[in-house]
C-alpha cells in the first residue's frame, strides 16, 4: 500500500513542457462539475466535453481532482489495504480524500476515459529542503503528442504545515519534464523516469543529475511498450529485476522489491495451481471414459494417448513450479508446501493409471475388455 507524500511549506516554480499555455479560463471552467455527477465517468466526461487538445483534457482532469479531493492525514500511518484500482477510486470519490494513490489512480482512470494515456507510477521522494521522504509515493505519467510528461495531483493539491493538511492548489507539477521531475521523484522501476539515460538510485540519492538531459541510448518508450504487452507476472518479474540493476537500495526500495517478490510469487503459485488444475480435469476426463470402458462414448486410441500426456503435462508442470517456490511469508509457504503435497498424491494415482494405460494399448483390441479385470 502506498502511503501519502505531502510537501511541506511552498515549493518554487518549475519549468514545464507547457510553462507558456494560459489556462486561466478552462481552470476556472475545471473546478467544479454539478452536484448529481457522482461517477468518475460522469465527471470525466463533463469536465472533458468539448475540448480539443489532450494537454486541455489532461489539464482540466488535474484542475478538478486538485481541487476537490483532500489528503487523508488520518491514512498516512494506517494498515488499510486496497484489493483493487476500483476500491481506491470509489473510496476517493465517496469522501473526496485520500492519500496519494487515490489521487493518483482516480487521474489515470478519468484519463483513460478521456481517451488519455497515463501511467500509475510509484516511487521515492524528497522534499524541497532535500530530505528524503520516509513513505513511497505515487503519480502519474502522461504521453501526448509523442511526448511524456510527468504529473503530480497530489503535490498540486496542497501540503503540510504544522502537521495540519493546507488544501491549496500550487500549480507546479502539471505536464513537469523529466530531466526536472527526476531531481524529487524516483520511480522504483528505472523506465518510468521516462529519460534515455536513466539514473540510479545511487545518483539520486547523492544528487547527480548531470546527465539526465543528455541522449542516452536507452529507449524507454520501447521497454514501456513491452511491458504493456506482457503478463502481469512477467511486468512484475521484470520491474524486480530491473530494480535489483538500479544501484543500492534504501529501506524503502528494499520493502518494494519485497513487497513485488511476494507478488511474484502469488502469481506463479496461482499458475502453478491453474496448470495442476488442467492436469487434473484432463485425468478426471480420462477416467470417466475408463470406467465406461472406452466405449460410451467410444474413443479412439489416440484420444486415450492425448488424455494422458495432458494429464501429465499438467501435473509434472506444476511440481516443478510449486518445487521453485519459497518465501519467508509463511502462511503462503504453507499454501505452497499443501498444495505440493496434494499434487504429489495426484501424481502417485495418474502413474498407476498410465501403466495401465500402456498395457491396454498394447493388447489386442478384441481382448482388451479383460485388461479392466485384470488391473
């Protein structure tokens, strides 16, 4: 879960991509939708109607959220844990508040609504005396234009003063470029920097940022279009080992490469358990055909063959993956080590049956009805 980063006292202006734009009047326009639009939808649509440029669209979603929803002081060093995007999103327009993955999940899902492309990015921050923030934070990244830019509704909102929550917009994180959004936000996974010579974690920490305007040869847009294209388990697979290629960890990255392992790990275990699942459907499949003698309905051989090797690939497949799992968490270890047992019996019945299977195909056809008596 990610915890809220608040800026504390006012921070200084900084260029953006869009430093000469006047927003003036579509801000004013931008800051509040009536009262019956409760839905992210709803409020998207209204607040988007009519405009013709994506930096408008992007602009009058930021002025809204800013706006209206309030940083949730109270969450900040709470345990609440979110199962889905939809949670936080709702949660955020219920109660207009939240921390700053609410803002930041609520701005990508009315983006994409306006037909926007976004990115959900999280990482660590430092405040504007340079001090590194104790929790993660989240934002969002925005192309347009075949450009990116990088966007923080959270920071936009408003900061801490005196441990009480100022809810007041500072227009300084709209359409921010990366060479600048790099110097307070470090994404945990090195290709939402968004920069083709990527820094590490080693030079943010020490301030390095000389090179973070310079062509590199690392193309990031492709990385973000693979990682698009991939499982969830490989997006997770590889932003872990990216991360363990980005330089020395502090605290926080290190409960992020664990908290990504974990996730790692749940989803080869859901696999795992999805291919002994298969395994076990095609055994059952095999079995009622045997205990109708293979004639009701009459299989041929082949299928008889194809049922087995299904089964076996199912199963084999699965002790193997179940046999790379470990984690220190350990009530998933014992869901693990259950769930190998469990697939290790299975496999002790399939073997009798495929040696059965083996002698049956071997015999004469007219003779084979004996072979069930004989087994």
């Amino acid at each position: 879960m990610f915890k809220g980063i608040l800026v504390i006292g006012l921070l200084i202006l900084s260029i953006t991509g869009q430093s000469q734009v006047d927003f003036s009047s579509l801000d004013e326009k931008s800051k509040s939708v009536p009262n019956s639009l409760k839905k992210s939808k709803e409020i998207a649509n209204y607040l988007t109607y009519g405009l013709n440029s994506d930096t408008e669209k992007a602009r009058a979603l930021y002025i809204w959220i800013a706006h209206n929803i309030r940083y949730d002081l109270k969450k900040l060093k709470s345990d609440e844990v979110y199962h889905s995007s939809k949670e936080i999103v709702d949660e955020a327009l219920n109660y207009r508040k939240g921390m700053c993955i609410h803002y930041s999940e609520l701005f990508h899902e009315m983006a994409a609504i306006a037909d926007l492309e976004s990115y959900l990015i999280n990482g660590i921050v430092r405040n504007e005396f340079g001090v590194m923030e104790e929790f993660s934070h989240a934002w969002n990244g925005i192309k347009i234009d075949s450009s990116y830019y990088m966007i923080d509704v959270t920071w936009a909102a408003g900061y801490v003063s005196n441990d009480q929550y100022v809810h007041r917009f500072r227009d300084n994180y709209f359409l921010k470029l990366p060479s600048e959004f790099i110097k307070d936000h470090m994404p945990f996974d090195p290709i939402w920097q968004f920069l083709t010579s990527p820094i590490n974690y080693d030079d943010f920490d020490l301030g390095h940022f000389s090179n973070t305007e310079a062509r590199g040869q690392f193309s990031f847009s492709d990385s973000i279009f693979n990682f698009q294209n991939q499982s969830v388990l490989n997006q997770n697979s590889g932003s872990h080992r990216r991360m363990l290629q980005c330089g020395k960890a502090n605290d926080l990255i290190r409960q992020e490469l664990e908290n990504l392992h974990l996730k790692i790990v749940y989803l080869y275990f859901n696999n795992a358990i999805d291919t002994m699942n298969y395994g076990i459907n095609q055994f059952n499949e095999y079995i009622t055909f045997k205990n109708r003698f293979f004639r009701n309905p009459k299989i041929g051989d082949e299928k008889i063959k194809e049922l087995i090797e299904n089964t076996a690939n199912g199963l084999y497949t699965a002790d193997q993956m179940l046999s790379e799992l470990y984690t220190h968490e350990a009530e998933l270890q014992q869901m693990i080590a259950v769930e190998k047992q469990r697939t290790q019996n299975i496999i002790l019945k399939f073997e009798e049956e495929k040696e059965f299977v083996e002698r049956y195909l071997k015999r004469w056809k007219p003779l084979r009805i004996f072979s069930f008596n004989s087994f």
